[in-house]
C-alpha cells in the first residue's frame, strides 16, 4: 500500500473516530440535559411540596390560634354576662332579705304567719310534746300562734300536743323572725324561721325566677 493510501485510510479513521467522539459527546449532552431537566423537576417538586407543607401548618397554626382567640373571648363574654346574672340575683334575694322585717310590723299578719310555720313543724314532727323558739321580742305574738296551732292541729289530727315556748334560749334578735320546731327530745331542730325560709326559697325558685329575668336558656336541655 502506498503512502498516499496509507494517509487516505488514516483521514478515514480519523474522520470516523471524530464522528464517534461528536455522536458520543452529543449523547451524553442529551442525557446529561433529561438528568438535569429530572432532577430540576424533582427539586421543584420537592421545594413547592415543603413550601406546600409550611403553608398549610401556618394555616392550621393560624386558624387553631383564631378559633383559641374566639373561644377566650366567648368564654370571658359568657363570665361576665354570668356574673352580671349572678350579681342581679343576688341583689333581688338581698332586697327581699331586708323586707323581711317589715313583716313583723303586721301583728296578725306575723301571728298567722307564725301560726303556720308552727303547725308545719307539729305535723312534720308528729310528736306529743314539742318544744318553740323565737326572738324575745317576739313571744308574746308566738304564744298566741301556738295557741292557735295547737287547736287547728287537734282538729285536723284530732289528738292533743303539748308545745312549749322555750324562753330560756331565744333566737337572735338580729334574726328577721319566724320559729323553729324542737322535737326527738332536742334533736330535730326544724329551722322554721324567716330568713332559712328566704334561703330555701332562692334554692327552690332560683331557676323560675332566672327565667323570669332572663328569659329560656336556649342551650340547656334537661330541666329537673
């Protein structure tokens, strides 16, 4: 083979070689682009996902701080409207309490009144002999009642009962009045005067007169 065929089979092969290298070298451009097109892909995919994620817990955050927000300031509301209840109530049974005196100033209204509250304790203790208590100034208005309980009782029960007026140990004199009925040989102590009478009434009536005052408590649904 002759030099110049020797060169023209090296142009060949040199001219080959570098069209393998370019097809190569293109090939591998080509991959590495779809490599890093996949991998951009993914980073995106990856960083809208976490972006994704921090919004959506700041929004939870957000909204869970909002609804604590509400709640606190529906509770404090609901506290204040409760004390304000609270205070108007007490004040109502306060006035009451101090009008309770002022029955005393009607005699045979306060006889029978005590006529009542004695005749409640006879029947509650069913006893022969019962024992009475009241304020000093009020024994001479109490003996009357107990006269008078004693024979409405003996009519209605037909037997008779001995009531004594203690005066050895007499109620307050601060107290508004009423009696209590001392049976069981000093053991049954039945609390008939004015102001347990008040107490038992704000107990009784507290719920009534709640709604009287502030009308149906829409939120409530079992009622005693």
């Amino acid at each position: 083979m002759s030099d110049d065929q020797v060169a023209g089979e090296l142009k060949k092969m040199t001219a080959f070689i570098r069209q393998e290298a370019l097809e190569k070298a293109k090939e591998i451009e080509i991959k590495a682009d779809e490599e890093f097109a996949i991998e951009k892909s993914k980073l995106v995919r990856q960083e809208t996902s976490s972006i994704d994620s921090q919004y959506a817990k700041k929004h939870k955050q957000a909204s869970m701080s909002q609804q604590i927000t509400r709640s606190t300031l529906a509770n404090k509301t609901r506290i204040k409207v409760l004390s304000a209840r609270q205070e108007l109530l007490d004040e109502l049974f306060e006035k009451a309490r101090d009008k309770l005196a002022t029955y005393r100033e009607d005699k045979a209204k306060y006889e029978g009144m005590c006529q009542g509250l004695i005749l409640e304790g006879l029947y509650a203790l069913n006893e022969d002999k019962v024992i009475v208590r009241a304020r000093k100034a009020d024994y001479d208005t109490v003996k009357k009642a107990i006269s008078g309980a004693k024979k409405e009782y003996k009519e209605n029960l037909g037997k008779e009962v001995n009531v004594e007026l203690d005066e050895k140990n007499p109620q307050p004199e601060g107290s508004p009045g009423g009696v209590s009925i001392v049976g069981g040989g000093g053991k049954i102590d039945i609390n008939n005067t004015l102001d347990e009478r008040l107490k038992l009434l704000e107990i009784d009536a507290l719920p009534m007169v709640r709604t009287t005052l502030f009308g149906k408590n829409e939120n409530r649904r079992f009622y005693d």
